[in-house]
C-alpha cells in the first residue's frame, strides 16, 4: 500500500488481521476452560479502540474491556452489541446511562458500593466488583470484604445492581520469579469468592491479564483479560522466554508500524552543532535528514542522540535533541536519501526492524507505554 500518496507526513498502519490472528492464539491457549476478554482501552494501547474492538471480536474475543464510560459509549455508537466492561472508575451520575446502554462497570470500593446503594436508577446496573489482593491500587482491601458483602446483600441494593463479575488485578505476574505472590493474591481472590457464593452470589470471576493468561491455567478463573498480548507485544521478556517454553504454539504478531517520511537533505560539516541546546557535534562532514515527527507525536525526548530509525532499510542515527515537531537523522552512509522517502520509527522496512521493546528500551521505558504515548491525532491507516 502507498500510504505516501495520501499526503501523510506521519501515520500509523494497523494490521487488522493481526490482531484477529494474535486473539484467537490467546484464545486458544485459554482451550474452552475461560471467556476471553479484549482490552482495548486507551484508545487500544494507540492502535485505535473502535477497529481493534471489532478486529479482536472477529478473532474469538467473549467481551471487551475499556477504561471509562466515553470510551464504552463510543463503541455501543460505532455498533459494537458485545458484553462491554469499564475498569476505571465511573461517576455515580453515569450509572444510569450506563445501565441504559449494557454497559458493564467496576465497583471497586466500599464508598462506591453505598453510592450505588442510594442512586436513583430506572433499570439494574450491571456490576464487576473488584477486589485488592494485594497491589494496592484500586479495589475492595480483604479487611473490607464482609462490610461489602453486607452491603451487596441489601434488599435496596438488590434493586439497583446484578452483580455480573468479581475479579482482582495480580502486582507482579509479568516475573515469574513473583510467583509465590502472585500464588497468594489467587489464594486471597479464592477466598473473596468463596465468601461470594456462601452468600449466593455467583459471578463471573478474572484476575489473569496478558502475563497470567501466558503464564499458566492456574490463574484463569471464569475468564481471562488480554490487553499488551493481543497487538502482538509480551507483556515482559521474562514472560516471553517462559511462554515458549510451556506454550511452545503461542507466537504472537506485532500489529503496529509507525512511519513517516524525509523532508529535509542537507550538508553539515565537521564540528557543526546540531539542534537545541548544542549536544550533538558532527564528528565528520556529515549528510542528514529531517523528518516532521518530535515529542508532539509521541517520540520520546529521552531518544536524542540515542535513538535510530530505518531509511533505505538501514539504520539511522538520532542527531541533537528530539524537538516538539522534527528530529534529525544521520544519513551519511546511506545513499540517495531523499526527500519525500519513507522513514519507519516503529516496524519493519526492507530486512530490518525497530521493535516497540527496543525503542523502549533505548528511551529508558516499556513497551506498553511507546504505543499508548502515540499521539491518537495521528493518521491511523487499517490494513485488513
């Protein structure tokens, strides 16, 4: 596809197909013992919520996962009927439109509850409470398991809420070198269930994400969240190295390549001083190249004078700072670069490719955070 007669200057392209393909390997390790859910908040991890909703959908999915009320309100709009969670957190005055459009929403504190309790609803709310068993972020602590129990019991509250799902977030799944804690918040979660069902509620339970899904069946309940792992990235190398061992047929498919294009040739000679604040020196007559993508777009700052990109299926050096809206790159020895040629920051071009984890990990991050920090502004171009 010639993306460069569209008149982009920088876009995305989305595999489509990769992301059906990436959800059904997931899917088929989960082997009918758990529901898949498709997390696809954030604006999919930056490839684009509504299409990879529907990609992932195609490919197997049971349910999607977003992270507030607008991002499910976009997706019920764009046609999507499919069960819908929100993780985050929602304001008590949304409940009612949430209930209006099916739309699943995290409980995940005791106030929250009591919130509910109290709202003034014309239909029941679809619930997961969620519980903390150890993380520390968001959810019901253990000490406040039977507080909220009562609370769920309530005639009052019976009328407002079905209480769809329970489920828990594991601290440090993606190292298996964690698993004695990990091995602990199940326990704990086991527990809270346990409580549930004695009181004879019978939810709908998941704690496992991308790394548990990989990691082992022990941690899939009733279903399991698939976030990272569905765009084709590991959630960590540790969880990569132990997935091929004991998932030897899950191979996952990078769906993401960001491209942009030269703007810009010229000539510098040696000693000359290149982008702001002066810290790149030309240490030779040196050819080289601008392309119209900075920090604006989501190419991290921390790349300046570190980060490479591919032009002519080579690899070209970040020269000086990366500025809000350009970078410059070396082009010295890669010949007839031009303007107008295309620039691949993220992906593959010719037999040469720049991967989100070593982007990451030369701009001192993680994978999750190159994609999301994309600018969502950016051109999205699907290919099916």
């Amino acid at each position: 596809m010639k993306i460069k007669s569209q008149s982009y200057r920088t876009w995305l392209e989305v595999n489509l197909g990769a992301i059906a393909r990436n959800t059904a390997v997931l899917k088929s390790a989960l082997s009918g013992r758990a529901a898949m859910m498709a997390v696809v908040k954030s604006n999919a991890y930056g490839h684009g919520m509504v299409e990879c909703a529907k990609a992932a959908l195609k490919g197997g999915a049971d349910w999607i996962a977003v992270d507030e009320l607008a991002e499910a309100l976009e997706l019920r709009t764009s046609g999507i009927k499919s069960p819908v969670l929100v993780l985050g957190f929602t304001m008590p005055e949304l409940y009612e439109t949430a209930a209006k459009k099916g739309v699943s929403l995290t409980i995940s504190s005791l106030d929250s509850l009591r919130a509910l309790a109290k709202a003034k609803l014309f239909r029941r709310l679809k619930i997961h409470v969620k519980f903390d068993t150890g993380l520390h972020r968001q959810g019901i602590p253990e000490s406040q398991v039977q507080q909220a129990v009562r609370v769920m019991e309530g005639k009052t509250f019976e009328t407002k809420a079905i209480i769809e799902g329970a489920y828990t977030h594991f601290a440090a799944m993606e190292d298996p070198a964690h698993e004695d804690y990990s091995l602990k918040q199940a326990g704990a979660f086991k527990s809270v269930i346990f409580r549930l069902r004695e009181k004879g509620f019978t939810p709908i339970t998941h704690a496992s994400a991308s790394s548990g899904l990989l990691f082992s069946p022990d941690y899939y309940f009733d279903m399991a969240r698939a976030g990272i792992a569905i765009y084709g990235l590991w959630p960590s190398p540790e969880i990569e190295a132990h997935s091929r061992r004991v998932l030897p047929g899950i191979s996952l498919t990078p769906v993401l390549s960001w491209k942009t294009i030269v703007n810009e040739v010229k000539l510098v000679p040696k000693g000359a001083l290149i982008g702001y604040d002066l810290t790149c020196e030309a240490t030779r007559d040196s050819r080289i190249a601008v392309i119209p993508v900075g920090y604006w777009h989501g190419f991290p700052r921390s790349l300046s004078n570190s980060g490479e990109v591919l032009v002519g299926g080579k690899l070209a050096k970040v020269l000086g700072r990366v500025s809000m809206d350009m970078t410059v790159i070396d082009v010295t020895d890669i010949p007839l670069v031009k303007a107008g040629d295309e620039v691949v920051l993220l992906g593959k071009q010719g037999k040469t490719s720049i991967s989100a984890e070593a982007l990451a990990s030369r701009a001192g991050t993680i994978n999750y955070e190159i994609v999301t920090r994309i600018n969502p502004l950016l051109p999205r171009v699907y290919l099916r």
